[in-house]
C-alpha cells in the first residue's frame, strides 16, 4: 500500500499545475500592485501576481471619514526633511530606525508617483501639496482624497499594472509557502475556481522570490472592521520560518459591523445617541447614563471620540477612550450596540453651551448647534451619511449597530531595510509587515506599504535577478506539501470518522474568532489569554481530525481556518511573552493589573491597570514558530542610520551597485 500510494502521489505531483517565475506577488492591495508594478519598470519581466480575489482586500474596499496618506511635507513654509520625518516615525516606540527612515527618504517619491498614475490628491493654486495635522504628526504632513484614499490608489496601480501586461492569477489561495525554513522555494495554492476538480484542484509555483503583500490578519477577530473577505495570511508565513515581530501592537476602535466602517470624525462630533438591546433587538437602553452623572461629560466625550477614534489606554482615565470601554463590556454582557442618529442622547434638545469647550467651539464654528444628530450629520458631513444609505442603512430612519473592533496591525512579519525577511527571498511589504511600532501618525500605513514595495522591487531587480531551475529542495517541499493538502481535504470532505468529534468548518471558525475578540483584543489578562491560547492549541493540534467542510464550497474555508489558528496561537503567545516581560498598557492594549488603578471605581477590576512607563520603548519582540510552539526573543530597536553622504561616495556605490548592499 505504500509504494501504490508513492506512485499515486508522485503521479499526482507530475500531473500538478505549475509556473515558473522569478517573483509571486501575494496579494491584490495597494502594496500588491506597486511591488509588481516597480518591479517591471525596473526591468523585470519573469513576474506574476496571486491573489484569491482581485477586487477584495482592504486597500480596495475600506477607509474612513478622511483617510490619510502620510508623507513629507510638500506645502508652505514649515521646516521639514527626511532626518525630521523618520524621528517622527521612529518615536513611536519599538520602531527600527532604518525602516523610519526608509519610509521618510520614500514617502515624496511614492506619493508623486501616485500622483502621476491619476490619485487626485489636492493641490492650491500655486502646485503645493498641502496638509493638515493628523494623529502623532507634530508637521501637516498628511493628505487625503476622501474617505476613499486606499481605493484610488489600488485602482489607479491596478490600472498601470493591467497596462503593462503583468500576469495575475485571480482566485488562487496560498494554503502553503513553501521553504526550508531558510529560503524560500515556491508556493502552493488551492484553485478556487476548480476547487472540486481532485486533479486541477492545487497549483505549484516555483519562484526565487515572494513578496508577500497579504494585509494585516484580520480573520482572528470577530468583531473587525476589515472588509468581509479580508482575512490575511500571516500563519502561513510563521509556519514557513518567518519571525513575527511587534505582534501585541494593535489599533482597535468602534465601527459599524454592518457594512464594516470606522465611526470617526463627524460620526461621533454630532453626538450620536448610544444605546443597546438584547440580542433580539428588545430591551432598548441607553447604557452610557448608567456611568455618567453629567449628560453633557458624556457627550462631551463622545465628540472628542472623533478626533481620539482609537482606542487607547492613556485616554482611559478621564479620556474619550472611556467610552470604548463603555461599549465593550456591554457587548461582552451579550448585547448589542447602535448609534441612534435620530434622536438627541437624553432626548430633548442640546444645550451646546454646556458642553466642554472644544467641543462647544468645533460645532459653533461649524454652524451646528442645532437640532437632532442626523440634522447636525447632513449639515456638516452630507456624503457621511450618503454612504451608509447607498450600503442599505438610512441613518434618518434606523440605528447603526456597532462595536469595539480590530483595525490595524502595527506589527506583522520581521524585515530589514529592505522588506526582506529572515527567510531568503522572502519579502512582506503592506500591514502583513513589521514597520510600525506601539504609536504611529495617522496615514503611515499607506505610505508604508508604498515606500515597502519599493524597496523590496530595488533590491530584488538588482540582486535577485536568477532564473527558476531544477531546485530539489522545491521538489521535496512541493511532494510534502501536496501530501499533506490531499490528506487534509480528504479528512475534511469525506466524512465523519467513528467515534471522533467532528465540528463544522464554519462553526469552529466562529468560536475561534469571538474568542480572539474576547481575550485577545483590546482588553487583555493574562488568566484569559492563557487560556484562549490552550484552546486555539487544542484546535490546531485536532485540526485534522475534528474539522469538517459541509461540501467542497467550504474547502477553502478549511485551510483558512488553519491559517488563522496558527495566526491566534503565535499572537497569543506574544501577548503572553509581553507580560512575562513586565510589558504594561500601552497603545491600544489595557492589560489587566490588579496593582493598578481603574480608570474610574465603579469599573469591574478587570480595567486596573498600570500605565506604561516607556521602559520596553526601545526594544523589540520578535517571535518564532516552530514545532507547534512559539519561541521568543527581545532586542533592541535597530538606530536611524547615521551614513557618510557625501555625494561622491553615494555617487560611486550607486553607479557600482545601485546602492543596494
């Protein structure tokens, strides 16, 4: 029987689709795009992207009231330069400094390329690009085009991409990198397409490099304001070697769940009545009052969480970020959130005279002291509300359910100055990559994906440049790699074995995400942790044996699943490692301390926290996966580069060796 299952594998193998090609693109976002695109204008043609859908991902399909692109300031007469934008950057603690630096240096000429392709940004008369301040911006380096930025970026590089000719692979899904732990060899994918199709199911491709442009992991969570259909990738790349870094830095903050949008700016300054119910829609009450003696603190905080949209800990005691907390606990009573636009909170009028100073002024000076939240909204913001209503939620008419949601990773997979990782030929460019810290400015991340695509195309176009041979160790990978998804999909597809638990694919999924958004989202305890980390392990290490895919359409749920249990044990287990270490609350995390302090005395004593002191600021965790345990170790932040520039010298390395060592 093994040698008939040798040669059936072995024939099945041979009989696989395959590619051969330098570089796989991962990923259809604005990172995706750019990598391919810069890597064909720098002269390389032996490229393809992969994605399992084209037109989804979160450069595609979400944004917010004004999202921002971060970049060097390009207006006015305020002092800036590449040396004062990477200290920016790199303050925000456990930030590499060769990466803010990267960043700064290519932020103006990834944001004028963008220009050039069709991104409308604005401009005055005179061709200046201006700005305003957003989050932890001490300059106006920000800019926007809308709520919509990431969109006309995607698609304006997806049109330069589709004009080049560049090959893309639409509905494929990664379900394996393949590597030996060191380097990287290939990629094996499930055709979603073809799916129940048991010989054109998989497809190999063999490549010298990745760019792994996946976006953050956002299916670990349930409550996410990740577009449906956005779910990441990173487990993959832990199970193939790559080192995790930063992975306890997240941004979370209140969004509708219905469509997934952010609840900032105006959505929160024309003060929103908050209220919940049961979860069949009864019981309607307005939960905030139970807390607040003053109606207008309340409101008052609820304004500033427009301006203060994510969720952080410094905020917690006497700031907006009370209201976060607010919301949490009364979902994790089982209940569930709106925003009531119709109706003032309190009911009756407002008094706006009452309200605290920046609050009273913003909304004077924006002629809205007026009316009902929804008169305020149409009044100062119209296409706020034209955008909820052309995705079927009328906000004159109906409430807005909402919640404490998974945003944005600051940390992903470990990379060098040039977006490589520790696994040769492997590059992560996009949120799936590690170059932010605990803090960033508002509209980093785009640009950060850009500059990461950059980089990763320059040094592959100049020292990556082989043609894909016979390579036996991709071989031997490919042969694993094809037994275990045959094995895998077979135990999924073919029934319940006897006396085993088998539980649905879909089912498995659900539990697994609440309990990330439960335990390992914006509240955090050790106990919790510890404990949603021996269950994911238990999932993972049953995998095989208890999942079951209701037909061959949920296939591919099946190894996503996988994907994102590796991703919660890895993640979890940085959580954990982070407070072995004495790591505190800090970003947008409020571990749980009973030797600290609650943001206020009628709070459970799960919110007692201490405050972090900056004391792990310049040092960084980075994480392995290996043997189904996740190993650490800490370092400090790489300094911002101090070269000789003298232009002679840059001049010559660049004519040599396009500056690439």
């Amino acid at each position: 029987m093994e040698g008939k299952y040798y040669m059936e594998l072995q024939w099945f193998q041979e009989q696989t689709r395959r590619y051969r090609l330098n570089t796989v693109i991962v990923g259809s976002g604005a990172a995706g795009f750019n990598a391919a695109d810069q890597l064909w204008s720098l002269g390389q043609r032996d490229i393809a992207i992969v994605t399992d859908h084209v037109k989804a991902g979160t450069s595609r399909n979400t944004g917010s009231d004004k999202q921002t692109y971060y970049k060097l300031t390009l207006a006015g007469e305020e002092p800036d330069s590449v040396g004062e934008m990477a200290k920016t950057l790199f303050s925000g603690q456990c930030v590499d400094g060769d990466l803010a630096l990267c960043e700064a240096a290519l932020s103006a000429q990834c944001f004028l390329k963008l220009v050039n392709l069709g991104v409308p940004f604005p401009r005055n008369r005179w061709g200046e690009y201006v700005g305003y301040k957003t989050d932890h911006d001490p300059r106006c380096r920000a800019t926007s085009v809308g709520p919509y930025t990431s969109r006309y970026m995607t698609e304006c590089l997806e049109a330069s991409v589709r004009g080049k000719g560049i090959r893309i692979f639409d509905k494929m899904q990664v379900i394996r990198v393949l590597s030996d732990g060191k380097r990287v060899c290939g990629l094996l994918c499930l055709d979603l397409d073809m799916a129940g199709d048991e010989k054109e199911r998989y497809v190999l491709f063999q490549c010298e490099n990745v760019i792994y442009a996946t976006g953050g992991p956002a299916g670990m969570y349930a409550d996410s304001v990740y577009p449906a259909g956005h779910y990441g990738a990173s487990g993959l790349a832990f199970e193939a070697g790559v080192k995790g870094k930063n992975l306890t830095e997240w941004q979370y903050g209140m969004a509708s769940v219905r469509p997934r949008w952010n609840v900032s700016g105006t959505y929160m300054q024309v003060l929103p009545r908050f209220y919940s119910t049961d979860g069949q829609g009864n019981d309607e009450r307005e939960f905030l009052r139970d807390f607040f003696d003053d109606p207008y603190e309340m409101m008052s905080k609820v304004f500033l969480k427009g301006y203060q949209w994510p969720f952080d800990v410094r905020k917690a005691a006497g700031g907006s970020s009370i209201i976060d907390i607010l919301v949490y606990m009364e979902r994790c009573k089982g209940r569930r959130i709106f925003l009531d636009y119709r109706g003032n909170p309190c009911g009756g009028q407002v008094d706006f005279g009452r309200l605290e100073p920046e609050a009273q002024e913003y909304l004077n000076r924006a002629g809205a002291c007026f009316g009902t939240p929804i008169e305020r909204l149409k009044h100062m913001n119209l296409p706020a509300v034209e955008f909820y209503r052309e995705r079927g939620v009328d906000l004159e008419f109906q409430p807005l359910e909402i919640a404490l949601c998974a945003q944005h990773n600051n940390g992903g997979l470990s990379i060098d100055a040039w977006w490589q990782t520790n696994v040769e030929g492997f590059f992560a460019v996009g949120e799936v990559s590690a170059s932010h810290g605990v803090y960033r400015p508002g509209g980093s991340a785009l640009n950060a994906g850009q500059v990461g695509a950059a980089r990763a195309a320059q040094y592959i176009a100049v020292r990556r440049t082989e043609a894909v041979g016979e390579n036996g160790a991709f071989e031997a990978a490919a042969s694993r790699a094809l037994a275990w998804a045959e094995e895998l999909a077979e135990q999924a597809l073919d029934g319940k074995a006897a006396g085993t638990d088998w539980t649905s694919v879909r089912e498995l999924w659900v539990q697994a995400a609440i309990r990330m958004s439960r335990f390992g989202a914006a509240i955090r305890s050790a106990e919790q942790i510890g404990m949603a980390l021996r269950e994911t392990e238990r999932a993972l290490e049953q995998f095989g044996r208890m999942v079951q895919a209701e037909g061959i359409g949920d296939l591919w749920r099946v190894f996503r699943l996988r994907d994102i249990l590796i991703s919660q044990q890895v993640y979890l287990s940085a959580m954990l490692d982070y407070i072995s270490h004495g790591g505190k609350s800090r970003g947008s995390a409020l571990y749980t301390n009973l030797s600290g302090k609650k943001p206020d005395e009628r709070l459970p004593e799960e919110f007692a926290f201490c405050l972090d002191d900056g004391g792990l600021g310049k040092m960084v965790q980075e994480a392995t996966f290996k043997d189904g345990r996740t190993e650490f170790c800490w370092r400090e932040v790489r300094p911002i580069p101090r070269d000789d520039d003298f232009f002679e010298n840059v001049w010559r390395g660049y004519r040599e060796n396009g500056n690439v060592w």
